[in-house]
C-alpha cells in the first residue's frame, strides 16, 4: 500500500520520510492541495524499479520478435551471451 502525504509533510518531516522509504521500499506520494502531485523513492528502490522497466521493455521486444518471426538459433545466441559475459 502507497503511503501518501502532503508537500507540507514533506517539507517538516523529510528525515521521518526518508527512513520510511529506504526500510519500506515502498513509494511515498507526495499531493499539493489534496491532490497527486510527486512521488518518492528510495534511490535503491529507483534502481530496482529502473532494472525491471528494462527487463520488461527487453523482454516486451522480444516476444515481438518472435511472434513477427525475427528469431535466431538458441544455441548461438547463447554462446554470444556467454562470451559478452565470460561465463564458461
């Protein structure tokens, strides 16, 4: 569950916020005159959430290359991932 608080909470209490944040890792929504305006996240948080936005974009791609027939041998695709990775 979102958490949300108004600017003025935000402005006396940021400590308090803060530590909400980073122990949650859940967003805080931040309103102006009761309204939705700005929300806030723990930079670990962010960084999760960035991650993921890309594995899904990546992931999103890919099944519309296959489903568009744009796909390549598995067995080759996973020897170039290992060597971009040096994985034996």
């Amino acid at each position: 569950m979102n958490n949300i608080i108004p600017s003025s909470d935000l402005r006396n209490r940021y400590p308090e916020i803060s530590r909400m944040c980073h122990e949650t890792g859940q967003p805080v929504i931040i309103t102006v005159n009761g309204r939705g305006d700005t929300v806030l996240l723990s930079y670990e948080a962010y960084q999760k959430f960035e991650m993921d936005f890309k594995l899904l974009i990546a992931y999103s791609k890919g099944i519309n290359d296959f489903k568009n027939g744009k796909v390549g041998d598995y067995d080759k695709l996973m020897e170039e991932l290992r060597k971009e990775l040096k994985i034996k």
